[in-house]
C-alpha cells in the first residue's frame, strides 16, 4: 500500500470511516456477502470445548433477528436463554419445545437481583423493549403506546448458580441499549466467556469504544457485523 492510500485511510478513521477493500461486485450484491460469522465462530469454539454453554440475554420470541437459535438447536447446546416480556417468553417456549438441555427463565439481566421498570408496547411484546423509555421514542414508538411494566432482574452470577453453571463459553447479549451495562458486570475472574455476541448499533460512540476497549484489555479481539460485534478469546 502506497503512501497516499495510508495517509487517506488514516483521514477517513478521523471520521470513523473506512474504505472497503472488497472487489467492487460484492459491493454491488451485498447478498453475496456470507454474513454468519456466529456459526464459524461456535464451530471453531466447539473443537476445544464440546460441551459449550451458552447464556442469551434479550431472546424475544426466539425467532426474530436470532442468530443463535437455530445453531442451539442443530448442536443441541446447553444453556440458558432470558426474556423479561410474558408475551414473548410464551413463544419463545413454544420456539424450544423438545430442548430440554436449554432453560427458559422470564427475566431480564442487570446489576443487583430484585425488580425493576421496563418498557414495552402497549398490548403486546416488542423487540424494541428495554429498561429505557428514551430508546423507544427514539425508534418513532408513540408515547401513548409505551407502557411500563415490573420485571425481575438477575445477576448473571446468581442466574449461572441457580441452573448450576460452573462456567460460561457463549455470552449473546441484545439488551436495546444495555448492552454494555451488561458486559460491565462481568467479573473476568470468574467468567471468562471464549465468546461474546453484542447489539453495538444502539450504544452510544462513547458506550461503543468503552466496551471495546474493556474487553480488549481482557484479551478479547474482534469480528465486526452490520449490528453486532463478536468479540473471540483464545484460551
């Protein structure tokens, strides 16, 4: 690479841009591109530890922009899987009927144990719910069709003890925004997840750089995707 290409492409990070160095007719077909990158990464994992467990905050129905159902269900993982919205969690059992490897707990994921407001759509379970209002009025939600609702909260520690989890390899958070209030309650001590799936479009640049760079300093690195960020740890 020449001069003039590096001093452009360091230009561009100025503006948290870069230039694609993809042949010009994926750019043109962008359904060519093989975006799965979670699967490769399960599979590549699965080699050093074929009993993988997994813990997915935020399922919703188990359907809906889910990356990781169905490679649960083909390798017939075991794990837990967390959705706070009844309507919801009530098609997400009927989605894992017949796994009983995978637990189904009605709950949501935060700092402390106990409950806590949350936000939904009146009349029905939504992917956008979240423990912040603001976020659905960002997404155009009226204000007279959001409802909040009580839901229980866990620790990712007590929710591990509970089902009786000695370890963690699969973390797959989609919390609308809360993601990294997640990850930050992560002891590396204790659990020390080989892979970590999160929503980064929602956070915020200065949330989105946080979390990276902690999980850089515990030796993660990183597979970017349109939505999400799959940081990968080699033990």
């Amino acid at each position: 690479m020449n001069r003039k290409k590096i001093a452009r492409d360091v230009f561009l990070r100025k503006f948290q841009l870069e230039r694609s160095y993809r042949p010009s007719v994926l750019l043109k077909h962008p359904d060519w591109n093989y975006t799965n990158f979670l699967a490769l990464v399960v599979a590549h994992v699965l080699r050093s530890r074929p009993n993988l467990t997994f813990l997915q905050v935020g399922a919703f129905d188990g359907l809906h922009n889910d990356a990781l159902s169905p490679i649960a269900q083909a390798y017939g993982l075991r794990g837990i899987i967390v959705e706070p919205q009844p309507g919801a969690f009530e098609r997400l059992k009927a989605c894992y009927a017949g796994q009983p490897q995978i637990a189904l707990v009605n709950a949501a994921i935060a700092n402390e144990n106990g409950m806590r407001d949350f936000y939904t759509r009146t009349g029905q379970a939504s992917p956008l719910a979240s423990f912040s209002r603001e976020h659905l009025l960002k997404h155009k939600v009226p204000p007279d069709q959001i409802v909040c609702q009580q839901v229980r909260c866990c620790t990712l520690v007590s929710l591990l003890k509970e089902h009786g989890f000695d370890r963690l390899d699969l973390l797959q958070i989609d919390a609308e925004g809360y993601d990294y209030e997640v990850i930050r309650t992560i002891d590396f001590s204790a659990i020390r997840p080989a892979i970590i799936r999160f929503e980064h479009v929602h956070l915020s640049s200065t949330d989105a750089n946080a979390c990276v760079e902690l999980l850089a300093s515990q030796g993660y690195r990183f597979i970017v995707e349109r939505r999400d960020l799959i940081a990968l740890i080699e033990h």
